[in-house]
C-alpha cells in the first residue's frame, strides 16, 4: 500500500485515514450576517465523497466586527450549534476528519468592510495597496487579551457541534502572523519587541483553546516559513514559533508562507520544480530541528509520484493540496489508486499587472470555483480570470454594502 493511502495517528490519538489533506481556502459562502448556509454543507459533502483523509474549512472569524471579506462564517458563541453540526457531518459522512479553521484578519481586509481595522501596530499597507486596505489602529492589552478568549470560546463551540479539531490561522498577513512579524509587530510592551514576545500571542491563543476542548480535540496551525518581506518574519523565526509550539502541544503543523503583500502562497514566487512543492527544503529543517511534530506541506504538488516521494523521505507526513480540489474534487481517489490528477492547477492571470501581482486574483478566481460546486454545480477550469476579477469587484461591492447596511441596522 502506498503511503499517500496509509492512516496516521496524531500525537492526540486523533486517527486520519490517509495523508491527503484539503488545505483551507476562503470560501466566503456564509449568509450576509455570517451564518452556515446549505451551501457550504454541499460543497464539504461533496469533498468528503473524493476520499481525502482530513478537510480543513476555510477561514471562520471569531469576531463578526472583524470580518475578512464578505460572505466569512463567523463563530462566537452556540446560537448556530446546529447548522455547523451539519457542516460537520456532511464532511465526515464519508470517513474523512474535519477541522476548523479560525481566523482574526487584523489589518488585512478590504477597506469599508469593518467600521475600523486594527492590528498589532499602526503599519500601513505598501503604497499599491492602500486604496484597497486602511490603515489599522494598534490594539490595546486589553484588547489583544479579549481576541485570544474569542479563540478558545470558538474551539470550544466548534468542538461541541461535532468538529473533530481546529486549525490557527497563524499565515498570510492575519492577526496571528502580524503579531508574528516584526515588520507589522512594532511595539515594546508584552506582546512585541523580541521574538519571544512577538510569539507570545500565538501561545496564548493555543493555550486558550486547549482549555476550552477536550485532549481528544485536535489543534494543529498553519504558519508562515517566511513572509519574503524586508524587516519581516524569517525563517530562523519561524523554527523558534514551531519549536514552542510543539513543546506546548501542537498537534499538527502546516508550512506555508507569503502574505497578500509578497504571495508566496499562491505560486506567484517560483516553485522548487525538483521536488514540487514550495517549502519542502524548510521542511527538512524543521523535520530535523523539531522530529517529534507531524508536518503538513501545502503548495506545488502536482503528481502521484511527487507526493509519495515526499512521504517517504520522511520529511513531512501530510500532503496538503488545495487549488486542485477546486477544480478537480474527487482527486483524493485518484491519488489514492496511483493515478496523477486529471486537471493541472495553473496561474490565473488577468493581463492586468497590477491585479496579477497581488494574491487576491488567485484567492478570487478558486473561491468561485467552490461556489459554483456549493450549489451542486461543475468547477469550470477554463473560466476567464478576468471575468471572475469583474464579477467578483462587483461581489465585493454588494456584499460590503449588505454588510454596512446590516451593520447600521443593529446600531
């Protein structure tokens, strides 16, 4: 039997039936005030039937005043127990493990979404993308502290309607990574100044969510191998996060890297073609400096043979794959017979440079994709980027304005 079908069993005890995982992306299929809709219960059925051994959702926001984008589920306390419960059984239906992923965008969402945006410090946006994103407000103590309990009260609440763990959000410019860098975390209180202090938010925030869940419950995070930012967060960084999360009992790390800045997720930075995925060389070094922690590497891979080389290297023990889920959703069983995936995964380009430069194109194009099956439809691989950029600018338009009118309803 072929590593990619083989189960694995956490440090937890958690049981994962095979080493595919479906990586987080942003589905943005919520109601207008941030509940489950049938929707995203269809499309998470739908992956669950493709055979993959371990869903992650994309990102849920503890904090409905700190949305990332329209159309984001937002989890704070249990007045939709029972539509997330149905969100949870229609991915496990079929065998495979379903996490949640939790998020607080900080200073990275669109500009007029949220009546303010705030972050670790008062750092704008480079000057390109300042027409799209505001200037943030620093947080208080106080404030930081009262985002750390919204974490642990919404594993809690995930774990209750059925999730079998929760993924942090701690990559691609959010809150979690903001406090990480040193580039967005410029502050000399408790929570910045060092990389000791800087990582400080993170460890409260797994700290919060292990007392909130069961042993049984899973908690894994994705984190930034770097942010390919001057003055950012290094790879060096990285490895000292990995190493006291792991000493505080990580259950999974997944390695990623980029923020919609410099997008090194997406495949906008160059891909390491020998081996295929993007971050399988700093995975070698966190394999060897932290052995104990089951890795996770998301990004690049393209065949049957490149994920299963990877595997059995030893260097990571999750192939994480998630644009081609979009577009082909029943690949886990292809993977899982020896077979290369039908469709190949290709950069969305509009001819719009300055569009094409950033992140959001590809994050836009595959979230319609995953809409289009939410509604018991077909993903179209050959869709035009450029139709998805108009279609979703006007999107984006309409649903900040439902939001700023529900908004101002509530007072």
């Amino acid at each position: 039997m072929s590593t990619l079908a083989s189960s694995f069993t956490l440090p937890n005890g958690q049981v994962i039936p095979n080493r595919i995982a479906k990586s987080a992306m942003s589905e943005a299929m919520g109601t207008v005030d941030n509940r489950v809709t049938p929707e995203l219960v269809r499309l998470y059925e739908r992956w669950g039937a493709g055979g993959v051994g371990l869903l992650v959702t994309g990102n849920v926001m503890v904090d409905r005043h700190a949305l990332g984008e329209p159309g984001n589920v937002v989890l704070e306390d249990e007045r939709d127990l029972d539509f997330l419960g149905a969100w949870a059984r229609g991915a496990q239906a079929h065998g495979a493990k379903v996490w949640m992923q939790l998020n607080h965008p900080g200073r990275q969402c669109p500009k007029g979404l949220n009546r303010e945006t705030v972050s670790p410090s008062a750092v704008p946006f480079k000057k390109q993308m300042q027409s799209l994103f505001a200037t943030p407000r620093a947080l208080t103590g106080d404030e930081i502290e009262g985002i750390v309990a919204r974490f642990g009260r919404a594993a809690g609440v995930a774990e209750k309607a059925g999730f079998d763990g929760v993924q942090i959000h701690g990559a691609h410019g959010y809150l979690v990574a903001q406090f990480l860098s040193p580039h967005t975390n410029q502050r000399d209180d408790a929570w910045g100044g060092s990389p000791e202090k800087r990582r400080r938010f993170v460890l409260e925030v797994l700290k919060a969510i292990r007392a909130n869940t069961s042993p049984e419950f899973a908690v894994g995070i994705k984190i930034n191998s770097a942010d390919f930012q001057r003055g950012g967060f290094t790879e060096e960084e990285s490895l000292g996060v990995m190493e006291a999360l792991a000493e505080a009992g990580i259950n999974l790390i997944e390695i990623s890297g980029g923020t919609y800045e410099s997008p090194a997720m997406t495949g906008v930075k160059a891909s390491t073609r020998a081996r295929e995925a993007y971050f399988l060389e700093f995975a070698d070094i966190v394999r060897a400096r932290i052995p104990g922690v089951p890795l996770m590497v998301t990004g690049g891979f393209r065949t049957h043979a490149g994920m299963a080389a990877a595997l059995d290297s030893g260097t990571l023990d999750f192939v994480g794959i998630a644009r081609l889920m979009a577009v082909e959703p029943d690949v886990p069983k292809r993977l899982l017979a020896g077979q290369d995936p039908v469709q190949v995964v290709r950069p969305i380009k509009t001819g719009i440079k300055p569009v094409d430069e950033m992140a959001i194109m590809e994050v836009s194009w595959y979230t319609r994709q995953l809409k289009k099956m939410g509604q018991g439809k077909d993903p179209k691989p050959g869709e035009s980027p450029k139709k998805v950029f108009l279609l979703t600018v006007l999107d984006s338009i309409r649903g900040t304005r439902k939001v700023q009118r529900l908004r101002a309803a509530a007072g």
